[in-house]
C-alpha cells in the first residue's frame, strides 16, 4: 500500500509482520504477535522489491498504529522505542511538537549538539523533551530554555559542550574530516592501497578539514618527508605505454584527498615540539614563523561558522561576501586545541608502538 512521500505498507506474511519502506528501502518493522514496532537497524540500508510483496490493508495498518493511520514519518517514530531512533529521528519529533522554540536557530543547534555529545542519546532525548514540555508549560523564554540547556548538559555530559572549543572526535567521522591514527605498511608495492597498510582504528581520531587546514598544516607541510618510502610509493596512476609496459605515476607531496600521509614517530615528535614552541610564543606575544602563519586564513570558514552555529543564513551570506583574509579565532581557543592534539598524539604514539606500529597518518577527506 502506497502511503506518502515514497513509503509503502507491505507484509511479510512468513514472519507475520508488517514492513514500512522508503523508496524500496527498509525502515519499520511491526511484530503482529508481540504487537510490537521496531526501526529497522540497518533503516535505509536494505532493498526490498516491494512488488514482491502483498499489500498491507487499510484496516490492518490502522490497528498496528493503534488506531491513526500514519500520514507522516513521524508517526512511525513515536511508536518505537527512543533507543531505536537516530539523533535525526529526535530532532524531527522536537521540532514537530516544539515548533516554536526549535524554529530559534540557536536553541536548534544546542539541542543537536547535546544529542550527538551524548553517550545514550536516547535519554538525554527523554530529558531534553521533558524540559521543552515543561518549559512550554511555563512559557519560559528562549534566553531562558537555553540556560536550560546547558545546565541538563553539563549535568548529563559533565563538561561545558557549549564554549565552542576547536574539535577532535574520538574515533572516526566520516564527514569533511581528516583521520589520523598509527599505522603500519604491510605491503611496499603501492602503500595508497587500503589493504596494503594496516590501520589502528581504535586510536584513530578526526579533525575538521577546515581545523587541519588553519591549525596544524603549517606543522605538518614543515615536517612531511616525501622521500620517505612509504610516501614515495604511494601510487597515483596507472597505465600502459605503447611498447606495452606498464607505468606508474606517483602521489607527491602531502595530499589532501583520500590518500595517506605518512609521519614518522620521530617526525610526529618534532612537530610536537614545534607546537609546544608555538603555544609559548602565543600565550607570551612573541612572534615566530608559525605564529605568522597563524594569521593567515586558510580553510573556507572561520571558527564561529563552523561551531557557533548560532548565525542565519543571511548573517552567512554577508560573512561569506566579504571572507577575511587573517583568522579571527582567539589565542585561547587555539592554545586549547594544541593542548588537546598533544595529549592525543602523544597518547597514539604510545600505544601505537606498543602494538607494531610505527608511522601516523593524516587522511584527508
């Protein structure tokens, strides 16, 4: 049965259930004995040939949904259990019964911020909902939701998610990061393979192209050896010339997209003293060849666009029309951020050798 916005009913008669699709794409489940939904785990992931199977009726639908036939996604959601939701799912319900606060731009980001800083989102959703209820019971102001705000979060997180300090995630993000983690060639023939170099992911971390772009490439560009063999067999191309030979081309230079950037332990360790160096010049006014570059604006936004997120489009339009050239970030925050990246590094390099590994790589997105 076809329902709205490429959603369909259908049944699955062998395990009596009921299935929700988008597009072909499986997203809900309803188990008829246990009168139970569930989202899907893998939502959006699996294909479904939907005209292989029987139509769902009206009647049958109806019931599973406790009495409302569904005429939104939403209404799907709300019969799951919070746990099974992603971050998306919570703001789309927030924003359905919260219009009014979660139409403020600020209110907005802070909400999605403290769901994805969250270690179980699904009950800082429940608490998150529990104060916007109470606050519209309340009419509380939006200047006072977001004080609100932020102290649930730091309640339930323990730190301040809000001062909007330069990033690094722990772990990987698959968005426009660079990720850095220890690794170890176990094939020389081309080490722009994959499965040519081993990787250890559970010391991997991300860093905004952007941050890598201001902050730390003067660092490592100083520092890259591209005579390195791993770097120097990095394989670009391929080809076959017209004796029939096969040739090769090779990556140069520190790469930006997809392609690894390898440091040796000791070349990691000089570029943490630099930045040791650096963080005394800053926090003493005194100025060095790395400050200088400091100054110079780099990546495509400044740090207030990418982690205030509290500007309007227009307000983005107008810095965008008028870009800087010299970066606006405070000498605090950067300070912060190298402080943070030393611990981390220093951290990747232990443990990287205790397990075999003996170069770090920067891969960019």
């Amino acid at each position: 049965m076809k329902l709205f916005d490429g959603f369909e009913a259908i049944v699955f008669p062998q395990e009596n259930k009921i299935l929700i699709t988008h597009h072909g794409y499986l997203y809900y489940i309803y188990d008829r004995e246990y009168k139970r939904w569930e989202k899907y785990r893998r939502a959006g992931h699996d294909h479904l040939t939907v005209a292989n199977y029987p139509d769902v009726s009206r009647k049958a639908l109806a019931e599973a949904m406790q009495g409302v036939f569904p005429k939104k996604e939403t209404d799907f959601m709300r019969l799951c259990g919070p746990a099974q939701l992603y971050i998306g799912d919570m703001m789309c319900l927030l924003r359905e019964d919260h219009a009014d606060y979660m139409s403020d731009h600020t209110l907005y980001h802070m909400v999605d911020c403290f769901l994805s800083e969250s270690a179980i989102p699904h009950k800082s959703f429940e608490a998150i909902r529990n104060l916007l209820d109470h606050a519209a019971a309340q009419r509380h102001s939006s200047s006072q939701v977001a004080a609100q705000i932020k102290d649930l979060s730091f309640k339930i997180i323990g730190r301040d998610i809000f001062k909007g300090e330069i990033g690094i995630v722990d772990g990987h993000d698959g968005s426009s990061y660079f990720w850095i983690m220890p690794v170890r060639v176990i094939d020389d023939s081309d080490t722009n393979q994959l499965d040519h170099v081993a990787r250890m992911k559970s010391a991997e971390i991300s860093i905004e192209e952007d941050d890598v772009a201001q902050y730390l490439t003067p660092f490592l560009y100083a520092h890259f050896d591209n005579a390195l063999e791993a770097n120097r067999k990095r394989m670009e191309d391929a080809w076959i010339d017209d004796d029939g030979n096969t040739e090769f081309s090779q990556v140069s230079g520190f790469e930006w997209n997809l392609t690894y950037n390898f440091f040796t332990f000791d070349s990691i360790a000089d570029i943490l003293q630099d930045i040791r160096d650096t963080i005394d010049a800053l926090s003493s006014g005194r100025e060095t060849e790395y400050t200088k570059k400091l100054k110079i604006k780099r990546g495509t936004s400044t740090h207030r666009l990418l982690y205030a997120k509290n500007l309007s489009e227009e307000e983005i339009a107008a810095y965008n029309a008028n870009r800087p050239t010299e970066d606006d970030t405070e000498t605090e925050r950067i300070i912060d951020f190298y402080r943070r990246f030393l611990y981390r590094m220093e951290y990747m390099m232990k443990v990287g050798k205790e397990k075999g590994y003996d170069l770090i790589s920067f891969m960019g997105p």
